[in-house]
C-alpha cells in the first residue's frame, strides 16, 4: 500500500470518528430536549417551543454523519450467502464492484444535496417555530455522504488489491 494511501486512509478513519462523535452528541442533545420538554410540559405546563423541529434538525444529522463510521465498521446489514459460495477473489471482486457502483450513487446524492442545499440558502427558507435556516443541515448531510464516498471508494481499492492478489 502507498503512503500516500495509508495517509487518506488515516484521514478518512479520524474524520469518521470525529462525525460519529458529533452524531453521538446530536442524539444525546435530542434525549435532553425531549426529556426536558416532558418535564417543563407536565410540571409548568410550559412546553420548549421549536421542539419538533429541533429533534427533526438533530436526528436528521445524527444517522447522516454516523453513516460513514458504520460504512467504514462494516455495520450495515450484508445479504451474503450467496457470495459466500464464491471463492475469495470473486467476493473481493463482486464487494469492489458493489462498493464503486456505491460510490458513484452517493457521489450523486451529495451532488444534489449541495444543490439542495444552495436552494435553501438562496430561498432563505427557515424552519416556522425557530426561523433556523435549513441549508446549514443540509450542507451537514452533504459533507456526511461526502464522507461516506471516501469510504466506499477506499473499500472499493481494498477490495481490487485483495481480489488481484488472490
């Protein structure tokens, strides 16, 4: 393997654990706001306004940038009994395969989302309770699915240096 490589290699890796970090933080901010909604709605019957929003903000970035980190671990769901059948190059081949055509797919998605996303900024559309603009989140799924490209299309080189050297 190249330095050059190992070095994006290092650098995807530290990003997917800085995002996957920011995820963790977005869900945890989302248990506490709506625990505390519960709270000040039961107790001074006083509810947090924007609430609805905020977890539809929080959530959204949480499974968008925690998707990279559980590409990188291997942690979506595979259906591969068939391939188990092959031999290991044909695996390596066919994941290298799976894992380019993926990455041109989400090379797509985030194409759009920044159009999506410059849309929002332009427009200066904002939420209706806490006039937050979209755009920022938008961006924030962009550069998570950017991620997620990084991912696939290192996989992608792992699975052809595996499937030539077998």
């Amino acid at each position: 393997m190249t330095p050059l490589l190992k070095q994006a290699e290092k650098l995807v890796l530290a990003a997917c654990k800085l995002f996957d970090a920011v995820a963790g933080l977005c869900l945890l901010a989302v248990m506490f706001l709506v625990t505390a909604n519960i709270m000040l709605r039961a107790i001074w019957k006083s509810p947090i306004l924007g609430t609805y929003e905020f977890v539809g903000f929080l959530t959204s970035l949480a499974v968008g940038m925690s998707i990279a980190h559980c590409a990188l671990k291997n942690g979506h769901i595979a259906v591969g009994f068939l391939v188990a059948r092959f031999s290991s190059r044909v695996r390596a081949s066919i994941d290298a395969m799976t894992n380019s055509v993926a990455t041109v797919f989400f090379g797509f998605c985030v194409w759009q989302m920044l159009i999506y996303a410059r849309s929002f900024s332009v427009s200066g559309e904002v939420g209706l309770t806490t006039k937050i603009p979209f755009y920022p989140f938008v961006y924030g799924m962009a550069a998570s699915l950017g991620l997620l490209c990084l991912v696939l299309f290192l996989r992608t080189i792992e699975m052809l240096r595996q499937a030539v050297r077998e």
